[in-house]
C-alpha cells in the first residue's frame, strides 16, 4: 500500500517536473474550447490586408522574431511608451522598421469580439506569422499556444538581443545560440527574407564604403551593385525601400538561398551566410537552394523552436485587453486619471 502510494506520488513529481522543463503548457489545441474560431478570424483579416498591402506578411513574421528575440515571445514588443513602460519599438532595430503593430490590433478587435479575455497577444504574434507564412506561398506549421502576455518591457535587451545587418557570421551565430537557436536555425530562419523589403540605410556602406574600404562589398554581385546603387544612391535618403528577395519578392520560396549563391544577398548578413569562407552555413545554404521541401521542414522546425523563447503560461503574466498596454494602464494619462479617481472614491468612502 505505501509502496504504491509513493509510486504514485512521485509519477506525478514527474508529470510535474516534464510540465515545468518543457513547453507541455503549450498546446496546438490549446484554444478549441474557449476560442475555437481564432485560426480563422487571425487568417481573414491578413487575408483582407494583404490584398492591399502584400508586404504585410513579411512585417508580421518579422515582428514574432523582433518579440521572441527579446524576453521572450511575450508581446513585450507591443507596449507603447507609457510612464513605467519603455517601448522597445523605439530600440534601435526596431525604430521606424517594425511594421504591423495597427494590424495586429485589428487582429485583436476581431478576436475579443469573438471570444473576449482569452487569446493572448504573444499567441496572435505567432499566429500570424504561422498565417503569413501561408498566405505567401510558404509552409504551414501547428501552432504552440497558450502564452501569456508581459507586465515588462525591455527596450535595453532590444538593442542588445536582436542582430544588426552588420553582423559578422561569427555574430550572427552568437545572437541565435543566446536564445537556444544553432546553426541551422540561423540559416533556416533567415529564409524568412525571400520575402519583405529593406531600407537602403541598412545596406548602403556595402554599396560605396564598405567597411571603411571607400570600395564596395567585395561579396556582393556587381550586377546587384549597379542596380542598387541606382535605388540607394550615396548620401540618399535611407529609406528607400528595395526588395531582400530580388528574384522572387513577395513568394515564399527557397529563391533566397539561389541568390546567395550568386552573391545577390542583399544583407551583408545574409550574405554571411554563403560567402564566409569555410563557413559550416554553405553546406547548408546549398542544401536549402537545392531542395525547397528540406528548407520548408526546417523552417518550420525552426520556427516552433523560436515562437517557444521563454514564453509565460499558466498564471505567468496577463492576457492583455489591448495588446500596447498592460490592463489597467490603458495609456499613461488614463492611469492616471484612474488613479486620482480612485484616490477621490477613498476619500468619499471614508
Ligand atoms: C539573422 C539575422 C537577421 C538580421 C541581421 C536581420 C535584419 C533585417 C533587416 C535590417 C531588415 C530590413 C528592415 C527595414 O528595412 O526596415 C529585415 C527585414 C526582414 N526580416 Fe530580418 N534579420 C534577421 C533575421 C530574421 C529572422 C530570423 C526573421 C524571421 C524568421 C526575419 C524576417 C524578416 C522579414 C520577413 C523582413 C521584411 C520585413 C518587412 O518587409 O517589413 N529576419 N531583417
Ligand atoms: C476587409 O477590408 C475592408 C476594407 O479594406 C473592410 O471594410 C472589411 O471590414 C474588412 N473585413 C475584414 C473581415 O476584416
Ligand atoms: C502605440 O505606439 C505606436 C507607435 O509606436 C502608435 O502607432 C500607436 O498608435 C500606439 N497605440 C496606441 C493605442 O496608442
Ligand atoms: C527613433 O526615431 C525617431 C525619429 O523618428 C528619433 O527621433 C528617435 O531619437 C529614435 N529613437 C531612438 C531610441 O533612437
Ligand atoms: C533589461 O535587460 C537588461 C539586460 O540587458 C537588464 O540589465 C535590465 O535589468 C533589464 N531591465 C528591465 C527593466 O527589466
Ligand atoms: C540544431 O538543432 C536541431 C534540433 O532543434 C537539430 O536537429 C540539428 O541537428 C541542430 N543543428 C546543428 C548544426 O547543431
Ligand atoms: C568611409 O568610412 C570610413 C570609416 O567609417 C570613413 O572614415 C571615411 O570617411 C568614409 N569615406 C567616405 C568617402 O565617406
Ligand atoms: C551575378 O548575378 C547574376 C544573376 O543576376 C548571375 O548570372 C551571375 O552569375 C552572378 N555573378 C556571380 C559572380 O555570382
Ligand atoms: C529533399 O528534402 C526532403 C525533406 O528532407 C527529402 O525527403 C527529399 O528526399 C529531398 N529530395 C532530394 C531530391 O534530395
């Protein structure tokens, strides 16, 4: 009888244990209940969306990356400035390049409407991002949900987490292995570039003055060269937009990888990746460009992998109301008119 009762007791130590080491409180089904329909009202409006804005599926991937890369996939992104909130929208990687933050509120609306109080904003995060991938011709993947959303934000982090355009291989490969990513996550991931744009002033010094040369990328394609000296011409403005995948822009494919092998990286990082001399990511770069069905599997493992970063479930956290402010801080002004409210309701109440 004792002996069973340990048995039993310390099966559940394990239940327990497997539950807190693991991402087990996530679940691919994790919403059937209580939100059954949120797949689909998160795929019409990006299907709505992105008649008009076809770029908007690159900018919602990016932007589960830019949250998962920093705390965590959380939502932390999302917070606005607020008094005790320091947005992380303002951090150098993200300032005037993060796009879709109105999208996912309107993802949002449509979600509360349906079912209010249940779907966390770090799970349409990394809905979208599975539904964008989809939308653009590119692989599907189950989900993991149950996230929870953060009471904090971490400007500071941002900066220091996400990897610049800049970034060596040997960087590169630092930045991902600090959130559990090797080295085929790394080249997997970003695949994600054979759609969305870049501005002109994340790649301009490999067009007239690179590395402090006064000569171009010595990696990067003449003919490319010339045609994005035209688009990013010196001392132009920075914000001209050109495409990170000149073959095939807006289509999810495994074109990315073809272009670096005829150095048509536009990203000095991405370039990296093939053009790094022994470098153990040209095998993989060839493999991806070779197989399109080897990229989408490892993308897709790649992707779960990251949307998992640190997330916050169970009692961990909120499921925020509107995803750019922590509940009960709706803005910084309407906090504080709460609080002088309150502080008046004290009064009259005493
Ligand atoms: C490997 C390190 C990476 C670096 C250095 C990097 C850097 C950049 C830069 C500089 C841009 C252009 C932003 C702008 O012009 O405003 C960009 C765009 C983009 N990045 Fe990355 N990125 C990396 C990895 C990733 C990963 C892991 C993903 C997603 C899985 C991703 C998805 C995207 C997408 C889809 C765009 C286009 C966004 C749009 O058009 O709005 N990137 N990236
Ligand atoms: C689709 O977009 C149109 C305008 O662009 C809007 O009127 C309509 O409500 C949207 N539908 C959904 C489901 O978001
Ligand atoms: C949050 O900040 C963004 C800019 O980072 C702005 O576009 C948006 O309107 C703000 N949202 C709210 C609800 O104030
Ligand atoms: C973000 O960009 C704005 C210009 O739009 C600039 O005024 C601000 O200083 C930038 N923020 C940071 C933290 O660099
Ligand atoms: C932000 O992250 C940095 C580490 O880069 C840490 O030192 C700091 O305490 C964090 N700040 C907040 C407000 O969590
Ligand atoms: C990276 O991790 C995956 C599992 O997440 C593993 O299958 C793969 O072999 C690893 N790659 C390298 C280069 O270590
Ligand atoms: C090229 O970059 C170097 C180092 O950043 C700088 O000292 C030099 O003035 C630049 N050359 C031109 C022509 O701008
Ligand atoms: C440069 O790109 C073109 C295609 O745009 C390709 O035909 C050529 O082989 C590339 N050159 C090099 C050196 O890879
Ligand atoms: C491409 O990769 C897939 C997935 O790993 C594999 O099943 C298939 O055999 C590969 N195709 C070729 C031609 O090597």
């Amino acid at each position: 009888m004792g002996f069973f009762t340990v048995k039993v007791a310390l099966c559940c130590v394990v239940v327990l244990l497997l539950g807190a080491f693991s991402d087990a409180q996530l679940d691919n089904s994790f919403y059937k209940d209580t939100c059954p329909k949120v797949h689909s009202i998160v795929r019409e409006v990006l299907r709505n969306v992105s008649k008009s804005d076809p770029r908007i599926l690159a900018s919602l991937i990016r932007l589960h990356f830019h949250d998962c890369f920093v705390q965590g996939c959380d939502a932390s992104i999302l917070l606005n400035n607020t008094d005790t909130i320091a947005s992380e929208q303002f951090a150098l990687p993200n300032n005037n390049s993060i796009r879709g933050l109105d999208v996912v509120n309107q993802i949002k609306t449509a979600v509360e409407s349906a079912c209010p109080g249940i779907v966390s904003c770090a799970d349409i995060l990394a809905l979208a991002a599975e539904i964008s991938s989809v939308l653009a011709h590119g692989p599907d993947w189950k989900v993991p949900l149950g996230r929870r959303d953060s009471l904090t934000a971490n400007q500071t982090l941002a900066l220091q987490n996400l990897p610049g355009p800049t970034f060596t291989l040997d960087e590169l490969k630092a930045a991902f292995l600090k959130q559990g990513l090797n080295t085929t996550d790394l080249v997997a991931l970003s695949g994600a570039h054979t759609i969305g744009r870049a501005q002109c002033r994340f790649f301009v010094d490999r067009l007239y003055n690179f590395s402090g040369t006064n000569n171009p990328d010595p990696t990067l394609n003449t003919t490319l060269l010339q045609t994005l000296r035209v688009i990013c011409p010196n001392g132009g403005p920075g914000t001209t937009l050109t495409n990170l995948d000149q073959t095939t822009p807006d289509t999810f494919d495994s074109t990315y990888f073809s272009n670096l092998q005829s150095q048509n990286g536009v990203l000095q990082s991405d370039q990296e990746l093939f053009s790094t001399s022994g470098a153990d990511t040209i095998a993989i770069v060839n493999s991806f460009s070779s197989n399109q069905t080897l990229f989408y599997e490892n993308f897709k493992a790649s992707m779960i992998k990251m949307s998992i970063i640190g997330v916050l479930t169970g009692t961990q956290g909120e499921v925020r109301t509107q995803c750019n402010f922590v509940n009960g801080a709706s803005s910084s002004f309407t906090a504080l008119a709460t609080k002088e409210s309150t502080e008046d309701g004290m009064v009259s109440s005493i």
